[in-house]
C-alpha cells in the first residue's frame, strides 16, 4: 500500500511559543496520569477449568502489581517515568476463580465479559465504582481463540488467553496499551529516502505495540498520545534550526523528541539510547509518520535497503535515522551526530536546504548542554510468562514448574521476539458491550 503526503496542516491556535521554532507538543490522554484500579479476574467455564487454579491465582498479582521489573505496574510505572501505574482495586489483588455458564468453544470475548461483569457485581464489585480496568484471565484448552489477548481501544477492557506466554508482560502490557489508545505499530519501507513512496512493510521493532517487546517500552509518537511527554520534552517545530535530543526513556531533563509537521501528517523523530530497563538493543535517532494527528496509530519509517533491524540479529543502530526527506511536505532531517546519550538533529521546514556544517538554514539555534550519557543496560527478558509454579505444554495446557523455569523470550507471545504475530494491518472487531460499541484489537497466537 503506499502513503504520500501533501500540503501542510495549520499549527493549532492558542499554543504559546517557548522560544522562536519550538512550540510544546499537545497531551493528548490526560486519563493516562496518576493511578488506575485494575482488577484481574479468573474465569472458567462449563467445560474447562484451570487445571492449578491455586497456582496461576497466587502468582497473578505479582504479573499485574509486582515489584519486579516484569509487572505491568513496575513497567507502566517507569516507562511513564512515575506519570501513570496501575494499582490492584481490591485487597486480595485478583478475584476468582469464577466459573461462567458457559461452553468455552467459539471463543465470545463479549459474552464472557458481560457474564464476568454480572457475576462481579453479584460479589458487590461494580466497574467504575469499585474498579476502573477489567482483565479478564482464562484457560486456553477448549477456546479456539485465535489471539492471546485482546484489549479494548481505548477502554477498560483486556482478555487474557492463558496458554504459553500468554500472560506475560509482552501480552499484558501491549493490551493494556490499547486500552490507553494505542494501536500496532507497523514499519513503512521507503527506500529511495523520500517520505512520499513508502510501503506497508511489517510491524515496529521499537515499541512493545509492534514487535519490540517490553525491553523497547512505548516510541515517541506512543508517549505523546499518552501524555507522557509534555512541554520542553516533545516540541513542535515550527523554523528550521538544529536541536538536541536527550534519550528518549530514562531520568533527567531535556527534549526527548521533535514533533514536525509534514503536510497533512506529522514527522516525529526521537533519540534511543539504553536506559535503565530500556533499550539495550536499540540505538540512534529514528522517525515515525503520525497520519492525521493520530499519535496513537504511527509508524516506524525504515530507510534500509537490506531490511535490517536490531529484531532480525542487525546492530542496534542497523536501521537508525540519518538523513531523510518529504519533498511533498518540503521538510528534511539531518543527524549531526548520535552517540552516548546525545543526538544533535538538523530539521529543515519549507523548503529550506539543509546546511553542510549542520546549523540552522534559518531561524535559531535550539542546541542545550549534553545530558548526562545512561549506559544502564538489561537482559532480555526471561521466564515462561506464566504466573509462578507453572508452565505450559506444547498443547498450551498448563504444568507445575520448579520456581526457576526454563527461559522464554516474554516479547514473543507465540512467536520470535523480530516476528511478533499480529492480526494482518492491526486488524479491528466491533464488539457490542455494556450497551456501547467498544473497537477491539486482535494480537494473534501462533
């Protein structure tokens, strides 16, 4: 499929300048601060039963709220830098597990939330007043569900398909993703180093909403739409000139991503570098098309001609930005230069040709002091993904396990970490649900 951009989109009225060329990037979830009561639930139905149902409810809490970098709580927490977490809506942390009339073939995600919802409220537990997210955590056997969690976008609603990986932080965090706005991240291949040809090619390798796994947290665009990039950090370009990037996850100050317009899209451009439990495999300066303000649905622009990604075994600077260009759009980027917690980014509005020694072919000069270089790396993440105590077989049914089970890469959810299995082009379902259309996301199980 190819995308071109033409024309330019107005800069929104009403947003005052820091300084000439810079302008703060819009908030646009401010639902996604502070605190959000989540409550994991375990379901089962007429035919099918977890077969350690003790087992998989102990371990739960800590895979939602535990103090382990390999919670949803603790990542959601650090990712967002302390803006947004998620935090148990009850004292016992999960509830369940509640036994559904119903068969579990045909997989009706909608008929076993409406059921799990009556049965809440039964035990006194309603949405919105008692909890505000709903994750709902089932056996796999007899459900033919072609996905390993579904999440509702934006919404309060994730479906858990216990099998596998299926409940770990790589399934867990990308639906709980969704319910912040989130789409898949897909990959544009635009080879010839003109935005105006590019192909649908792929998922994103930098963001766990695409094939990047918890390790690569959210990408720029994904922040903005959050809301966890906000005045200084994520700026709006409105004159050519020559910027500093700090990276983009991570503590300190500074402007962690520029925020371009493109014709009728957005260019945003962002500096990886390793950072705290973040970006071990990801390096230098990359760019993203944001269609129509639509932060949430961005992709990754890959200039490569080989096709190499940190995901498929490239150096993690393999498919990093270095020049690039709109010409429908008449804006260019130029990196100056990127290493050790620094990137110094030319960008050329209007026309404007990029100048040979890297300064601003008009307007001023937006360079700051460097900040300081983070070097902290992290291991892969490891683990089955189940709650503690247990694994899965082949079939995906579920075992005991000794306390230290054999490693499995959390980001692959059914699949290899580069090639994580989404439904073709981040395919949507409308489901009817609470007397309201909710639009669902599908992540397939291999």
């Amino acid at each position: 499929m190819k995308t071109s951009t033409a024309g330019r989109v107005a800069l929104a009225t009403g947003i005052a300048a820091l300084t000439a060329g810079l302008l703060p990037a819009t908030a646009h979830a401010a639902d996604a601060q502070g605190e959000r009561k989540t409550l994991p639930v375990l379901v089962e139905f007429s035919d099918s039963a977890f077969q350690h149902p003790g087992q998989v409810k102990a371990g739960t809490p800590d895979t939602y709220f535990g103090p382990g970098r390999e919670s949803l709580a603790s990542f959601l927490s650090e990712v967002s830098r302390g803006q947004f977490t998620t935090v148990p809506a009850v004292p016992e942390k999960a509830v369940g597990p509640i036994r559904l009339p119903m068969a579990a073939a045909g997989c009706d995600h909608g008929r076993i939330n409406s059921l799990t919802q009556q049965a809440l409220t039964e035990k006194g537990l309603v949405r919105g007043e008692d909890y505000e997210s709903l994750s709902i955590i089932f056996p796999a056997q007899k459900t033919g569900c072609a996905w390993a969690g579904l999440g509702s976008v934006p919404g309060p609603y994730t479906w858990i398909n216990l099998y596998g990986t299926a409940s770990g932080l790589g399934v867990l965090g990308h639906e709980f993703g969704h319910n912040l706005g989130l789409g898949h991240q897909g990959r544009e291949r635009c080879t010839d180093g003109d935005l105006v040809n590019c192909e649908k090619n792929g998922t994103s390798s930098k963001s766990l909403m695409g094939g990047g796994g918890p390790a690569a947290g959210f990408s720029a665009p994904e922040m903005i739409r959050t809301g966890w990039l906000s005045g200084s950090e994520a700026v709006e370009v409105t004159e050519s000139g020559t910027f500093t990037l700090r990276p983009l996850h991570g503590e300190g100050g500074g402007t962690r991503a520029l925020d371009i317009p493109m014709g009728e899209d957005r260019l945003v451009v962002e500096y990886r570098h390793a950072a705290g439990s973040f970006d071990a495999d990801i390096e230098g300066v990359h760019a993203y098309r944001v269609p129509k303000d639509a932060y949430g649905s961005s992709s990754l622009i890959d200039l490569t001609e080989a096709n190499s990604t940190a995901g498929n075994g490239a150096p993690a600077d393999a498919d990093a930005v270095t020049t690039l260009t709109d010409k429908a759009g008449q804006v260019s980027v130029a990196v100056i230069a990127a290493a050790d917690g620094r990137a110094e980014v030319e960008v050329a509005l209007d026309g404007d040709a990029l100048t040979s020694a890297g300064g601003a072919a008009k307007g001023k000069d937006q360079r700051a002091g460097a900040p300081e270089p983070e070097h902290t790396g992290t291991e892969k993440d490891a683990g089955d993904g189940l709650p503690g105590g247990v694994k899965a077989d082949s079939a995906g049914r579920e075992q005991a396990r000794p306390a230290a089970g054999a490693a499995e890469d959390l980001a692959a959810t059914g699949g290899g970490a580069s090639t994580l299995p989404l439904a073709a082009g981040g395919a949507a379902l409308v489901a009817a649900g609470a007397g309201a259309l909710v639009v669902l996301r599908r992540r397939k199980r291999a």
